[in-house]
C-alpha cells in the first residue's frame, strides 16, 4: 500500500508570494493532519481534516488555510508568505474511527520544505 | 493547554546499550500517546501508539509504557544499534476531543556509536 505522498518537495517563494501545498493520504484514510516544523518551534499542529471538514485548527493566523476533497486529498495554503514561514510542512494521514485504538496511528509524509526569501 | 517535554534533549550511547527515552506531558487527560522517529531531512515513522486505557506497548526491541497519573511516558530501546540513530518524539492527542491534533515534544536525539 502507498504512503502518504506530499507535493512538491521542495519550493522557494519570495515573500509576500502564496504558496499551495498537496498531500494524498494512504488509501482509505479519512483524517489528515497538517503540522509545521522549524528548528526554533518544533512540530505544531496546523489543522486537521477529516471527511472534508475541519474538525480541529491550531494557533495559526489566517494566512494558513486548509481544504480536503471527497477522495480525502487535501490542501493548505499559506498566503502572504513571510520569512517566518520557512518551514517543513508535515502531513499526516490516520484510518481514524470513533471507537479509538490503532487506527488513531498517524503515518507521515516526507514533507514538503518551504524556504521564504 | 497541553505541554510535552522530552528528557534528555540528546544522547549518545555505545552499540549494544539499553537506553530509556523519557516523555512528560502536563494534562493528564490524554486520549492517546504516540512515538515516532525522525531521521534527518526526513518524515517521521510511527513507533508505537499507546491509548488512554493502555499501559505499555512492545515491538521488537522497544517498548514504551504511560503512566497518565504521573503525566509520563516512557521509550524503551533494548539493545541499541547504529540504526537507531534518529530524533524520537513523543506525542499526545489531547482529552476527549476525538481529534487527530497531537501536540508535540521538542525531540531526543540519539547517536548509537559503533
């Protein structure tokens, strides 16, 4: 079975640029999950999606913004880039259901580096 | 608000040594705690996940346990190799909510010396 795959890899964007990121969860998969990771702030929590809504959203300004289609594909985008967004963008894809328990396991992509110049 | 610290923030051990990778988290109304490692430039990898209602999790040469009275969990790796050599981090869905929002620890790095 595929991984959880993120598109692109690699970006570069000047600052006040918009940025659109992909991230295609393992099949059958339902919950996705965004996470920004910096060296200074470590991992945090952008928003997740599941079913195409977002059921939960981090401490992030308006800037960052998220969708998810009925193929559970989803999207972020980050407008109005500063150099703070320099990041390596995560995605996380679970089975997820109500009753709990190993299919709570998050598995990740290998990430998506952003450089803001 | 839920807060996870990882101790310590480095480690570098001789191949073939036990070592203990230790997690704290403030809330103790925990819905589920997970282990992951990150090699560098990397994605992370799923360990282990530990529900609210376990103790302990194995698998192979680890084994993580939560005690959520104590805000605790702990990493376990038996006999380390070279190819343990990663950044662990803990991380815990926080209370009842159901969601997939998993606050994170800053990370242990580990070097397993040949």
């Amino acid at each position: 079975k595929a991984g959880v795959t993120q598109t692109p890899r690699y970006l570069i964007k000047t600052r006040g640029q918009q940025v659109t990121l992909s991230c295609s969860p393992i099949s059958g998969h339902r919950s996705v999950s965004w996470y920004q990771q910096t060296p200074g702030q470590g991992l945090q929590f952008l928003f997740e999606y599941f079913s195409e809504t977002q059921r939960n959203k981090g401490n992030f300004p308006g800037r960052f913004s998220g969708r998810q289609f009925s193929n559970s594909r989803s999207e972020m985008n980050v407008s109005t880039l500063e150099l703070g967004d320099s990041a390596l963008y995560l995605c996380a894809s679970s089975l997820y259901s109500l009753a709990g328990g190993p299919t709570d396991t998050q598995y990740f992509g290998p990430g998506t580096r952003l450089t803001v110049l | 608000k839920q807060e996870v610290t990882q101790i310590p923030a480095a480690l570098s051990v001789p191949e073939g040594e036990n070592l203990v990778l230790n997690c704290s988290f403030t809330d103790s109304a925990i819905y589920n705690l997970q282990w992951f490692r990150q090699d560098p430039g990397k994605g992370l990898t799923s360990l282990l996940l530990i529900q609210s209602s376990q103790r302990e999790q194995t698998s192979g040469r680890l084994n993580a346990s939560l005690d959520k009275s104590s805000g605790r969990s702990t990493l376990y790796i038996a006999a380390s190799q070279p190819g343990d050599s990663a950044t662990y981090l803990c991380a815990g869905a926080p209370g009842n909510n159901y969601g997939q929002n998993f606050v994170f620890g800053p990370g242990t790095r580990l070097s397993v010396l040949p």
